[in-house]
C-alpha cells in the first residue's frame, strides 16, 4: 500500500457520532487522513446509547466483545454492560483517539448531492459543506415505531416510547404498563416491577427466551485484565464466545440444523422449568420458532413476570382510556405510566435525509420498495456512498460492533485506487446489486426469520432484509473486495 502522503488527498463526512460513525473517523485518523467532519444531530456521541435511556438497558452481547478490537476495556463492571457504561466508553475512546475535534453536534444533513465535483451536502442551518466520500454511520434501529392506538393522545398518566425515556421518572407506588415483549420491553419490566405497585406486560407474542447468566467483574478481576490483555481477548475472541456465534449463526440459516434444535431445547426447557404455573406457562409459549425474532437473551424476565406485582396481558389492546388501556376482552388496566416499547421503524437507515445520486436517482425512490445496498455497503449510482450497518447486513444477537470493522475494511479496499489517484469515484454495477438481491432473497427465505413470525427483519413481502449467509463468508467477503464488481471512474 502507498502511504497516506503518497496518495491523493481526500475529504470526508461522516454522518453520524454513535459507534460506527467515531470507528469510521478512528481508522481515517490511524491512516493519517486530516480532512474529516463527522456531523451528528444529537447534542453528544453513543447514537444508539444515546437514544435509550430506559430503566434496565443493557446489550445482551458480552461486553468484552462489544467493545471495538482496538480499545480493549479492562474496567468493564458486568458481563453485560449497561447502557449508560458502554455509552462512557464511546465517550472515553472519542477522547482516547483525540476524534471529538472532528464532531460538529446538533447538525443535522438535509440532503447529500452528487455532483461532478464529488457530494455537496446542505446542514439545517442552510449552510453547505462538500465530500469527496459521505459515510453514512446513521444507525438501524432509530426512528420510534408509536403504534396508532386509538385514544392514545388521551392517556391521562404520562406515556412515551423506550427510545424518548423520561430522566428521572420515578416508578415509585406507581401503576406501570409496557406495551410490547422484545429485548427492550422484557429489561423494562425486569426493571420496573420490583418499584412499581405493578407492572402490567402487554404482551401479545410473548417470546422465547435464553437464559443467560451475568455476573459484576470485581476490582480483582478488573486488575487482572488491565494487567494481561490476553484474558480479555480469551473472551472476545474466545472459544466460548465464538462458538455461541457459530452456533447460533448455523441455527438461523438452516433452522432444521442440530444447532437449531440444541437451542430449541435450551428455550423450552428454560420455560418449562421455570414457570411454575401452567396456566402462566401456556399464556408464556410462544407460537412460533426460537429466533424468528431476535432471541431474548434474559436471566430474570420468567422471575420477573411471576413476581405477584407482574400481570403478564397476552390479549388484544382495543383503545387506550384516560384511565388506562382497554383490551378487547372489555378488562381495563388502569394505569399511571405507559411505556411504549413497540420498537423502531427499521427500514429508514439515512432516511429522512435526501440522498441524490448521479443520473437524479433519488435514494427515497430507489428504497420505496425495500432499503438494500450490495453487500450492505454501497449502493449503485451513488459513488463513495458508503454505508455502515446498512440494509442487509448481518442481524441476530452479533456485536455490531464486529460487524461495523468489517465493513470499515471492506470500504478501505474499496478506496485503495481513488486514493492512488487512479480514479475519483467507486459504486457497484446495478447488475452486481441485481444479482446480489436474487441470491439473497433466496437465501433468506431459507433463514428461520421467515419461518411464520412477525419482526423488524421482514421487508414489506415479509422476506428478511437481512444477511442470510454464515457470519464466516460475511467475514470472508468483508476481507476480500472484489473491485471488479465496481464502476470506477
Ligand atoms: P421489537 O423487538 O421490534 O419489539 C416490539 C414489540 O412491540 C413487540 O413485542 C411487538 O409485538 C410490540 N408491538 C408493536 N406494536 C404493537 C401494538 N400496536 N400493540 C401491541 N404490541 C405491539 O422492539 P424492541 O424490543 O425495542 O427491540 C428492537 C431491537 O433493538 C431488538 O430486536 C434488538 O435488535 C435491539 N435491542 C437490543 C438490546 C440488547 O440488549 N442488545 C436491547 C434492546 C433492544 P409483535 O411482536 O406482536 O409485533
């Protein structure tokens, strides 16, 4: 490779200061690129851990492994970091690599055009800035998915979505309701029911659940890690771990696999053996395949929702009263506080941001079917358009942490020849998408999220916009670009 000082000289925006968007600025930085802006319309860095605040987050990826490869960190607390934790370590690493230079918060790009002299983007405060190559770190899950429930507006408690948490919101001798039973509504109720008088879980798919244990790493521990980094990469890059991916991965694209049923065994027994009641245990069985959804990693949700204070709600919701939620049954749940953990519009990615490529190809138009990129990287007719955990990517309980590396190199490899100064702009061939989503979407049918559920992975034809292949040849492909599948010019 030739050295930075040797190559043509590049500007880059970055959109987004949550995980992918400060890796992205790291590696640029490591390489000894200057000319880097990373625009974020928050008011700080942690995107994702930002956004969530609720009561009990944590990510359900081990947090020695949910950590970038290069910023091990010994202090981690738990075996399962909380939110408010991993969001300090974004924060500690933007320091670290001396990248919060680069931030410019609470800006906001409107649109990114094409032009011939590389991407001219429009702020919200009017004002324009140019790229030579946009990365688009905007996140998945971010835009609050507030179903239509009639009456809503006039709930007379407080109600709001997961991701719009009240700080300091006290539970305290209060009637709680969470509407919805994925990851982030099982660590609410977790959360919530021991405080509150009681919590209601309207839960109308309840789901499979794997349990896990965590455990608080002591100051010993934490000592031993600073000391010999070779215990943290034991675990990060350890068998155990690996092998739980490897696991789970086979599991979900040939569902019929040993490895599915070793875990279907492990969710029905956890139920089972933990759900004492049976009339409980039948309202808790869930009536599709383990991961279909994403899997719950949980070790207290079959506790929690047998606490006396848990009433777990499997019905229909009819309207929401000013006293409370109605079911269709005709119960009413009288309530003080409703969460609404119903999730994310998944399909937005840098949506509602313009995004005009060459030729007047509008991204809104070119996605109104469904959002894709090849690879989950680049997208045809928008040349050094790069995207970071983008449409179909891997899914499932991975770190994306992992995942966004991977992508990062990928996208290195693929500006290798703009910044030898051989070319000035890199998309892939329309034909190369084309057959990349007939390959896919045949694959991912196969995957066990097709298998009769509904989730956030569906497309609007109920196919997974996801990575339906094994996490190895991700990897593989992410390590090897095949720049003959590219238009350079
Ligand atoms: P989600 O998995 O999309 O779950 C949304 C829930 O809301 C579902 O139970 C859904 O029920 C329910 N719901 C939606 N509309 C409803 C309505 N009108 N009436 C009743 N129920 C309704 O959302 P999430 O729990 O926020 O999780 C989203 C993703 O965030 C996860 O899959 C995961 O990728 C990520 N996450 C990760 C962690 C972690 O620990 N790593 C933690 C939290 C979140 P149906 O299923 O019946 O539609």
């Amino acid at each position: 490779m030739e050295t930075p000082s040797a190559q043509r000289r590049l500007r880059y925006v970055i959109i987004g200061a949550g995980m992918a968007g400060l890796l992205a600025a790291i590696k640029l930085q490591e390489r000894g690129e200057a000319d880097i802006t990373i625009y974020e319309k928050g008011d700080s860095i942690g995107g994702t851990w930002r956004e969530n605040r609720y009561a009990g987050l944590t990510c359900d990826v081990p947090a020695h492994a949910y950590t970038y490869s290069f910023a091990p960190n010994p202090d981690w607390s738990r075996f399962f970091a909380s939110g408010a934790e991993i969001k300090r370590y974004f924060e500690a690493v933007a320091v670290r690599y001396n990248i919060t230079r680069f931030i410019h918060f609470n800006t906001e790009i409107m649109s990114c055009t094409h032009t011939t002299a590389g991407w001219e983007l429009t702020l919200n405060d009017g004002s324009h800035d140019r790229a030579d190559v946009v990365i688009a770190a905007t996140g998945v899950l971010h835009h609050p998915n507030i179903p239509a429930l009639e009456g809503i507006e006039e709930f007379a408690g407080e109600a709001f979505h997961s991701a719009r948490w009240k700080d300091g919101i006290s539970f305290s001798g209060r009637r709680a309701g969470i509407i919805g039973g994925g990851s982030t509504g099982v660590q609410l109720l977790c959360a919530l029911v021991e405080g509150a008088d009681h919590v209601v879980h309207f839960n109308r798919s309840p789901q499979w659940i794997m349990p896990v244990k965590d455990f608080a790493y002591s100051a010993e521990e934490r000592r031993m890690f600073r000391e010999n980094p070779q215990l943290i990469e034991a675990i990060r890059n350890g068998e155990e771990y690996w092998n739980g991916v490897m696991r789970f991965n086979k599991a979900i694209i040939e569902p019929d696999s040993p490895e599915m049923a070793e875990i279907e065994a492990i969710l029905l027994q956890n139920l089972e053996q933990s759900v004492t009641s049976p009339e409980l245990r039948e309202k808790l069985r869930p009536t599709y395949r383990a991961a279909c959804k994403r899997l719950i990693y949980s070790e207290r949700y079959y506790e929690s929702i047998q606490n006396p204070k848990a009433i777990l709600e499997t019905d229909a919701i009819a309207r929401i009263e000013p006293k409370g939620v109605r079911m269709k049954s005709g119960v009413l749940h009288e309530l003080d506080v409703l969460v609404l953990a119903t999730g994310f519009k998944a399909d937005r990615f840098v949506r509602p941001m313009t995004v005009l490529g060459q030729n007047g190809a509008d991204l809104n138009q070119v996605w109104a079917k469904r959002p894709t990129a090849y690879l989950a990287v680049s997208i045809p007719q928008f040349p050094n358009f790069f995207l970071l955990n983008g449409p179909t990517g891997p899914v499932g309980n991975f770190s994306l942490i992992d995942i966004a590396e991977r992508q990062w190199g990928y996208i290195e490899q693929l500006l290798e020849p703009i910044r030898a100064g051989r070319f000035s702009q890199v998309a892939p061939r329309p034909e190369t998408l084309a057959d990349y989503e007939e390959r896919r979407k045949v694959a991912a049918r196969k995957t066990v999220f097709a298998s009769g559920c509904t989730s956030w992975y569906l497309d609007d034809e109920g196919i997974p916009s996801t990575w339906p292949w094994s996490y190895s040849r991700f990897a593989e492909e992410m390590a090897h670009a095949r720049l003959e599948e590219y238009d350079y010019a």
